[in-house]
C-alpha cells in the first residue's frame, strides 16, 4: 500500500513554493491550479494575490516562473493572460506517475489522515409495506457511500431504520391473533419466498383495514393492542416479531435482485430504540429543551413556521402519550454518537422529510447530543418522476412496484446484451448474468449520474441505451478493453517512460492520475455522482486513445504497444474498481 501523490499535487506544491519565495508575505496561499486546455495545468491564483499585495499580476507570475522547481516533472512553463501560469508535464512524469499507481492495490488512492466513524442511515423500508422507487434512491445511495467512505479509510456503521413500530402494528396484530394461519408459509427459493411474504403482507393489510375501518368493536379492540405492544406484552410482541420477519423475506429478496449485500445486525428498525424513548423525553423536558404545549411535548424554533406564521413545532410526544418519528430518531442519535461513537452521521433520506431531519438535529444540538465534534447531514434525494415527469406512478395511478421495475430493467438488458452474443462469444448462462449486471447497473447508475438532491426520470429506453452516460456505456468500455488484451498475444502491458506519448495518450493518462483526488473530492462531499462522471469521462477518453493510439492493428512497435497496453490495463482497473464502488459489476465479456 503506497499512496501516490497525483500530478496535479506536485505541481500544486512546486507553484506553492515558489509563490511563497516571490511573496513571503503571501504565507501558504493557494495557486489555484485548475485542469487546462491549454496546457495540462493553469495556475489562477496568482491574480488574486498580487491584486491584494498591491504588485503587478504578471510580474509575480514571471517571479514565480523563475524560482519555480521543475525538475522531473514539469516541461514546460509560460506566463498567460493577466497572470496566469500555464504548465506543461513531461510524458516520463505521467507515466512514471502512472507505473506507481499501478503498482498499488489501491491504484495509490490515500487513505484519508483524519478518518473517523460515520454512521450511515440508509435502505430504510417500512414493515409490511411493498418497497417503492424512494426506498430504492436510498438504498443505491448509501450503499455507493458506504464504500466510498470505506475505500478512503473511515470506519462505516450501517444502520437500516426499517419502519418496524407504530399504531399501525395494533390493527394488524389483532387481526393475525383472530385469523392465525394468515401468515403461514409455504417456502420456495428467495424470490419466490420473497414475493410470497408481500403478498401475504398485502392480503393481512387489506383485510385488517378493511374491518378496522367497518366494526366498531375491532378497532377498541385493536387500539387496546397498541398499548400492550408498547408494553412489551410477549404474546404481542411475538406476533408482531412474525410481520418484521415475513417483511425481511421480502426484503432481503429485493435487496438481492438488487445485488447489494444487507447484514441482519445492521437492520435496527424504530422498535431498536423503544427502550430509549422515555428518557429522550424526559431528557429534553427537564433541560428545557422541550416543552409542553397542549399536552404534548414540544421543540419549538424560531425559524420554522406554518403558513398561518405560528411555529411549527417538533413533537416528540403527543398528548395521548405517544411516541413517534422524532422519539425515534432523538434517541438513535444518542445512540450513534454515545455507543457507537460516530463522528459523522449521515441519512440517506427523501428531500421531502428535510424539515424533519433539520429540527432534529438543531433539537439534538440544544440538548447537548450532537456536539462540535460530530457532523450530522442529511445527504437528501430528490423525486423520481415518470417519463411525463409528474411523480412516478402506474396508470391507474398507484406506486411502483419496486420489483416490476428491476424485473423489466433485467429484461430490457437482457435484450441488449443478446443481440451481441453471438459476435462476444456468450453462452446462454453468461447472457442472463450480464442481463442481470447491466439492467440492475443501467438502473442503479441512473441514480447515481444525478447529484442527489435533484429529481430524475426513471426511462428504461435511456437507461439501456448504449449511447451517452449510462453504465452500458461504461460496462462495454470495460468488456473492450479486457478483449484488447486477450487479443494482445505475447505483448504485455509495461510502462515506458522514455517514450513520447500522443495528445490522446497525455489526456488519458492525466485523468488516470486524477482518480485518487476524485475519490477523497466524491467522499468528502458525500457526491457519489462526482465518481459517476469521472469514470463516464474516462471512459470517453479512452474511446478517443483508442481511435488515434493503435494497440494491436495497425502493430506499433513493441515499446509503444506495451505503453499502449499499460495505460489500457490501468484505465480497465481503474473502472471497475469505480464501478465497483458504484455497486455496478463489470462483465469481462460483453
Ligand atoms: N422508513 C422511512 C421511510 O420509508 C425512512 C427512514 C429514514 N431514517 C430515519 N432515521 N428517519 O420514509
């Protein structure tokens, strides 16, 4: 393990230095050194800074030319502009540079120095309720920062807050105790099982509504329920422990379609905090930090009110005694920060409960729970809209069904991918595997090419489309540059750093060298679309070295094809390693 400074960094350095020299007095300011089209780098900084010592701007760009370090890495240095420096380096430096990235098991990405523990709340479904395209955003979002934050060093807790308690449970449970063969179970492999435990889900949900909402005597009957679930009457609890179950079936099922491994410990629903909830109330009276209003235990905050302007307050407990959402979520927090000893606590969660994350975090703050040592951020997510872009729907106007959609993204994929498998060589077996990689990867990338925070529209004709910014794109890129190599025969990929590399080779290469800083830039901002778009652009980027930069037809000289085939070994490590982050496979034939 040997972290590589990236390029960019040394060059950052030497300008920093030398800006250092020709203005002491500008301490350690940053050059500002952006990416080019000009020359590989332009440093902008300087501008700025003569600007503010009152010196002319591009007379401290040629001081700082002139006291700059270039040896071993940069070729070339001109003054632009009104103070810009524009720098040039060498090929030997990119693929030198390169050659120790590849060295690495890490592709020489450093390990964050300051990395601590974050706990991540995400893949939160609700129990005994299907799973829609919202529970899918969280799902594929946090899932692609766990290992985000896992690759840069942190310490990750998952924590899925399955919806697992709540008034709901007393109608259902009462009604499984007066019709007790409801929720038997057939068995059959985890699909099946899977979507069996739904519909059993569904039927009990249906029926119990139904006779709550008819007989007057069901529904005494199943409010007195409630008060004996949050009691902790075993009988109660027992039955109520079968509908987490039967909806772990159902969820592990989706998860799976999903690819994405879901650990058991890892699942601590509402109910893991019932313990916690009297005395996150009591906490909070007894500092001040809530109070009651009309019987209910309130936050109240300046800044947060209703469209009558009275103050929309956070409740942590209603008048009748309850406890909801916010109980819940208080006491996780304790929780997190107090046993698991979080320093970061992030929730994947819908852009419309930010109001709700936002008051219990400040309410959190006040009591002293969350302090300047812990961040707590809510990573949002936008909508999913249909095609007409209004809010996903079926026709007749009810959600998604989660697992209709994996089930057509698979189809569609398989489509795709069959069309080529006579010429790619697939057996039978291969072509539904990769239809599975490529439709579960078409619909998680789609997700995750968008920042967050903004809606989407869910297009499988988009999704599978092999042209633009999709993970087709991206799979077929992999797949080709893994059939170059088969084909190479005897040559081998090995770096030259004596040789002169073509425009196409130097862009590739360059964006290469970027992958570790994209890494701790996609980690830092919890922006897994940053990933999403730098492996997208190296994938175009190699598009272009391939068609200028021959590796096998016409033969290049044997040095200049084993270069060649370097830079083609680190750009397919480099992606799949990406994409692997992504939760996204890459087939080796497509
Ligand atoms: N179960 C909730 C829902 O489906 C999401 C839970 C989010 N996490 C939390 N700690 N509140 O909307």
């Amino acid at each position: 393990m040997a972290s590589v400074p990236s390029l960019a960094s040394s060059v950052e350095q030497r300008v920093s230095d030398a800006l250092v020299s020709a203005l002491p007095e500008a301490g350690a300011a940053d050059p500002l050194l952006r990416r080019s089209d000009r020359a590989d780098f332009q440093a902008n900084g300087i501008l700025a800074l003569a600007k503010k010592a009152k010196a002319n701007p591009r007379e401290l760009a040629a001081t700082v030319l002139e006291g700059l370090d270039k040896g071993g890495v940069i070729k070339d240095v001109e003054v632009s502009g009104p103070g810009f420096l524009n720098i040039t380096v060498s090929d030997e430096a990119i693929i030198r540079t390169l050659a120790a990235r590849a060295a690495d098991d890490r592709l020489g990405v450093p390990l964050n120095a300051s990395a601590g523990t974050t706990v991540i709340d995400y893949a939160q479904p609700n129990v005994a309720k299907e799973m829609h395209v919202g529970h899918l955003r969280s799902a594929v979002i946090g899932a692609a920062m766990v290992e985000i934050l896992e690759f840069t060093g942190e310490k990750v807790i998952r924590r899925h807050h399955i919806g697992d308690w709540g008034t709901q449970f007393g109608m259902l449970i009462q009604y499984l105790l007066e019709h007790p063969h409801e929720l038997d179970h057939k068995g059959g492999d985890e699909e099946a099982s899977g979507e069996e435990a739904m519909s059993n889900l569904n039927r009990l949900y249906k029926a119990s509504r139904a006779l709550f909402d008819s007989d007057e005597e069901f529904k005494t009957r199943a409010r007195a329920r409630v008060v004996d679930l949050q009691a902790g009457d075993p009988q109660t609890l027992e039955l109520w422990q079968r509908f987490v179950d039967e909806s772990k079936i159902y969820f592990y099922s989706v998860f799976n379609k999903l690819d994405m491994d879901i650990q058991d410990p890892d699942v601590v629903g509402e109910s893991g905090y019932n313990d916690m909830l009297v005395e996150t109330c009591k906490l909070l009276e007894e500092s001040g930090v809530a109070v009651r209003s009309n019987g209910a235990l309130c936050v109240f905050f300046d800044e947060y009110k209703g469209p009558d302007g009275n103050p929309t307050p956070l409740i942590v407990q209603k008048s009748d005694g309850g406890f909801g959402y916010a109980a819940t979520d208080l006491s996780a927090i304790r929780n997190r920060v107090t046993d698991l000893a979080a320093t970061s606590l992030i929730y994947v969660v819908d852009a419309r409960q930010s109001l709700h994350f936002k008051m219990v975090f400040e309410t959190a703050r006040r009591a002293g729970w969350l302090n300047d040592g812990v961040q707590a951020v809510q990573l949002a997510f936008g909508t999913v809209l249909g095609k007409d872009g209004k809010p996903f729907k079926t026709r007749e106007g009810e959600t998604v069904r989660l697992v209709d959609l994996l089930d057509e993204a698979v189809d569609r994929a398989t489509a795709v991918v069959r069309e080529k498998a006579e010429k790619v060589g697939l057996t039978e077996a291969e072509i539904v595997e990769n239809g599975q990689y490529v439709g579960i990867g078409a619909v998680k990338y789609a997700d995750l090419s968008t920042s967050a925070a903004r809606d989407y529209k869910f297009d499988l004709d988009q999704m599978v489309s092999l042209n633009g910014d999709t993970s087709v794109y991206l799979q077929y890129a992999y797949a080709r540059i893994r059939s170059i190599m088969r084909n190479a025969g005897d040559r081998k990929p090995v770096a030259h750093p004596e040789l002169e590399l073509a425009p196409a080779e130097r862009a590739l290469g360059l964006h290469l060298d970027g992958f570790g800083a994209l890494i701790e830039e996609a980690a830092a901002d919890y922006a897994p679309h940053k990933l999403a778009a730098y492996l997208y652009q190296l994938s175009t980027l190699f598009s272009t070295f391939y068609e200028h930069c021959p590796v096998i037809k016409p033969e290049p000289e044997l040095v200049v094809a084993e270069n060649r085939l370097f830079l083609c070994d680190l750009t397919a490590r480099t992606l799949t390693k990406g994409m692997a982050l992504l939760g996204i496979r890459t087939p080796e034939k497509l």
